[in-house]
C-alpha cells in the first residue's frame, strides 16, 4: 500500500520532459491545471485528455507506474462522484429515499471525476520527471520577485526540497516498521476498518521518533557545514532556457487560449447538453 505513493518520486528517464527547464514545467502544469477549472463540457476535457496523453508520452513514464499515485486518491474520486450523483439538481432519473438522481449530476459526477483525474495525473508528471533538487531550484527561481515584499523565498524552496526529499525516506521508513509489527503478529489486512486503523497506531510512534531523529541529523549536519540561509549562495548547474522551452511555451500558451474560447462557445452547450440526452433517453423509452 506504501509503495503505490509516488508522490515526491522521481522516475529516471531520457525525455525531452525531463530535459526540459523546471521552471517552464512548474508554468505548464499551473496553466494545465487552471485549464481544468474554466470549462465544464465533454469537448474541453477530451482536449485535456489529449493533452495530458501527449505529455505522458513524451515523457517517456510508463502509465503503469504513473497509476499507482492514483491509489490513494481514488476515494476522494469516488466520493465525489456518489456526491454529486446522489444530491444533484434537474432531470430526475430515480429516488431513493432522501436521494435524488438526476441526468445533471450524473454528468457533473463524470465532469468531476474526469477533472481529479487529470489534476492528479497532470501534477504527477512534474514530480516524476523533476527531481527534488530542480524543482526547488526552478520554484525559488519563479518566487524571485517576492524578495522585494521581503519574503524569504530561498528558504521556503529549502523546505519544500527537505520535504520531498523527506516522502519517500519516511515510506521506506515505515514499510520498514510494518514489516517488523507483521513479524511480531500484527493484523494490517483485517477488514474490519476500525480494527484496520487501530492496528496502524502503534507504527506512528516509532515514525515520528525516527522522523524528528532525522530532521534533528540534518540539522547538524547543516549547521557544521555554516549553512546561514541563501544570501550569496550559487548553484551548481545553472538554468538556462534553450529554445525548447520557449516553443514549449508557446504551445502552453496556445493550449490554455483554445480552452478558452472553447469554454465560451460552448457555455451555453454545455448547459442544455444533459436535458438534451434526457430528453432522448425518455423518448428511447417511449
């Protein structure tokens, strides 16, 4: 179950995503993901879908892998959708007691689904093409200008990179202590879920324990390298955009005005579109 978490993982590949400048990836996937939120209709999400499909391929990632992140949020999906299924306005399709289903919430529980989806799966690519190190050095990179407002920028790209770097430590940390608790006769497949919970307790103390033990490591091993914040400070490899990242740009840019103008076209669309297909369903039935 640990081990299906790819969140703060980096998958070693040679692709032009992964060569690619952190800092135009970071901008690209903020536009993709704000592209999710200004439309609502089954055309703009095909074409998020094409989208996202193309940079996955490109990226050279298998889907396999890029899935298992899925697992832990596939919940949150699920319940999302019965949400919006269940408590949707419009077309009544059936009830069930309190309940109402409805054509509209059915097709905003798609919509829904079909946008966490891509939201998880979009923000997944930069994690696993980006190792930790650059995708600090390109976030601090973006966050230059709010040195002026005096905010400590170096340092909250500090934490951000302790922090990924920490995700997959304290995985392997306690799949480590899970294994152990198992030897000694503890039950974490039980189907009770309460029982389940329980049995979890007590691998969150010796987590933390190991977990403040490391940050405690760390931070004399910084302090006895005179580590004194980020005033001053060079990197080792330089980032530079090359004219990749500049077409890659364009082609964000391009992408993010097509949603857009399709969002508005389509407005109206996409308003009508489930009475449409429930007043075609109905007459199917008569």
């Amino acid at each position: 179950m640990l081990k299906d978490i790819t969140l703060g993982q980096y998958y070693q590949a040679d692709s032009i995503i992964h060569r690619m400048d952190p800092r135009i990836k970071i901008v690209g996937t903020l536009i993709y993901m704000v592209s999710l939120f200004v439309f609502n209709n089954i055309i703009c999400y095909a074409i998020a879908g094409f989208f996202l499909v193309f940079v996955i391929v490109l990226s050279k990632v298998p889907v396999k892998f890029m899935m298992r992140g899925m697992h832990s949020v596939i919940f949150l999906m699920l319940f999302t959708a019965l949400y919006n299924i269940l408590l949707g306005n419009g077309t009544v399709i059936a009830e069930i007691g309190i309940f109402t289903i409805t054509y509209e919430g059915i097709y905003m529980a798609f919509c829904m689904f079909l946008r966490l989806l891509f939201l998880v799966m979009g923000s997944s690519v930069l994690s696993l093409t980006t190792t930790p190190s650059r995708l600090t050095d390109g976030l601090e990179s973006l966050l230059t200008p709010l040195k002026i407002f005096r905010v400590p920028v170096h340092e909250i790209a500090m934490m951000m990179s302790i922090a990924l770097r920490f995700i997959p430590i304290l995985m392997e940390e306690a799949d480590r202590i899970m294994k152990a608790q198992r030897a000694r006769g503890a039950d974490f497949d039980n189907r009770n879920l309460f029982k389940r919970l329980r049995s979890f307790l007590p691998i969150l103390v010796p987590l933390f324990v190991s977990a403040f033990r490391r940050a405690g490591d760390l931070a004399l091993a910084m302090e006895a390298r005179c580590y004194h914040g980020g005033a001053g400070r060079t990197r080792m490899k330089e980032m530079k955009l090359t004219e990749r990242d500049y077409v890659t740009l364009v082609v964000l840019i391009a992408y993010m005005g097509i949603i857009v103008f399709l969002g508005i076209i389509l407005r109206d669309w996409t308003q009508e579109l489930p009475v449409i297909i429930a007043d075609r369903f109905m007459n199917m039935l008569h």
